[in-house]
C-alpha cells in the first residue's frame, strides 16, 4: 500500500469513528441550501468527520489541494487535490438506515488515482490506486459480467428537485434500487454486486468510486461515452460489458 493509500485508509478510520459516535445519537439536523432552490441536511457527525479527515492530510500532505463536501476549497489549482465526503449517506444515517459511508479520493490533473470508501457499520474498506487494481478488505475484487437484463440499476431518485431515473434504462435493465448514498452503490459496482450507476456528477461524491471501479474493471465515462473526469456533469459507470449498449439507450428519444 502506497504512501497514499495507507494516509486515507487511516483518515477514512477515524471519521468513521466519529460517525459510528453519532450514530444513533442525532440531537440536532441542520439543512443547507443546494443549487436551483434544492436542499439538503448537515449534521454534527458530517462536520467533525471532515475536520479530522482533512487535519490528517493536511498535515501529510500540506501542498496538495484539499476540496470537502462542507468546508470548500483550498489549494485546488494544485496538481494532485484530495476529494472527501466525510459522511456519504447523510440521509441515511439521519434516519438510522445503516448505508452510508466515508469517501477519499486523490485526483491527479482531473483524473482519480486514489480511492478510499469506508462504510463503518458493516466494516467493509475498499481501496484502490491506479494500476493496483482493486480490494475490498483486504482481497482482490472484479466487476461483474452480467448483461443488460440482469443488471442491477442504482437510481438516484429525487435529487436537487430532479427524479434522476432514465426510464428508457429501467425498461431495459435487470433490477433498480435507490439507496441513496453513491459511495455504497459505486462500491456494489466495483465487487460485482451492481452493474449500473447513472447520475449528475457530484465530485466529492464519485471520485473516489470512479478510480474503484475503473480498477476492477468496470468503465466510466460522461452518459455520451466521454471518458470521465472531475469536472464531468454526468456520470455513467458500469462493468463495461454494458457500457455501449447503456449510451445508446441513453440517447434514445424517452417513449
């Protein structure tokens, strides 16, 4: 495990104890203003977990650019820039539905090299760094080779006051779920649980899964087979078996 690894591994720990403190234990929920008048929630836990994420890297690595989900940026015309969700899933762990997770992903000039997902209410830690493939505690894991109609289709549901399910996909595809937190369902992908994710680009939501999925084999591009990077406003991930077949539908007039 690289420098880079074994530094947000160990980031990715600690924030989840602080989530695994508040767990549970909600008193307070905060709601923060999105883009076109959407919203969403804050808590205690997402802003502690940040704190201690970016203090350990800072202090590893001060010349990198660091962008988190409640803080901002700082030093983001750096080469290399660390992308953190410090609690993927807030709504999810607002509402004691144990699916959510810690993200950490390392860019390079827009392109993920690093990606860390913890989620600490069932111990599972996936790590991955370009040309390394891809582990799942500890041990080797691949994207399926499921087709179309038995692949399972991660929906993103209502998000920023838009229903994120392409219809033309859902007629097509195996199964649908919507859980709500891209780091678990980038995560299924990556061990071969899941095969599609589709999605408007959140950054500090996708980094770190896209560098996972690309080293289990799967592909990423933008939904016109664009490859992707960190300044992407879609995202399609899959095992790649698929991946031509979904962009089709995905330019498919909508019947």
């Amino acid at each position: 495990m690289s420098k880079f690894q074994d530094i947000a591994v160990k980031a990715a720990q600690e924030a989840g104890k602080i989530l695994m403190a508040h767990y549970g234990q909600l008193t307070e929920i905060r709601w923060k203003e999105l883009e076109h008048g959407a919203v969403s929630i804050v808590t205690d836990a997402d802003i502690k977990s940040e704190a201690k994420i970016i203090s350990i890297l800072k202090s590893e690595f001060p010349d990198f650019g660091i962008y988190g989900e409640e803080s901002g940026g700082q030093n983001m015309e750096a080469d290399y820039v660390w992308y953190v969700d410090p609690l993927d899933g807030t709504n999810n762990f607002s509402r004691n539905i144990p699916l959510f997770g810690v993200s950490i992903g390392l860019v390079y000039k827009g392109q993920p090299i690093v990606g860390i997902l913890y989620f600490p209410t069932i111990n599972l830690m996936l790590s991955a760094e370009e040309g390394q493939g891809c582990l799942a505690n500890g041990k080797k894991v691949q994207v399926s080779q499921r087709p179309l109609a038995e692949s399972l289709y991660y929906a993103g549901g209502k998000f920023r006051n838009q229903m994120q399910i392409n219809l033309n996909l859902a007629r097509a595809c195996g199964l649908i779920k919507m859980i709500d937190a891209s780091s678990y369902e980038l995560a299924q992908i990556a061990m071969g649980d899941a095969e599609i994710y589709y999605l408007t680009s959140v950054p500090h939501d996708v980094a770190a899964g896209v560098c996972l999925i690309r080293e289990a084999g799967g592909m990423v591009t933008e939904e016109n087979g664009t490859p992707w990077n960190i300044n992407s406003k879609t995202i399609l991930a899959t095992n790649g078996v698929i991946h031509q077949e979904i962009i089709k539908l995905l330019e498919t007039k909508i019947q």
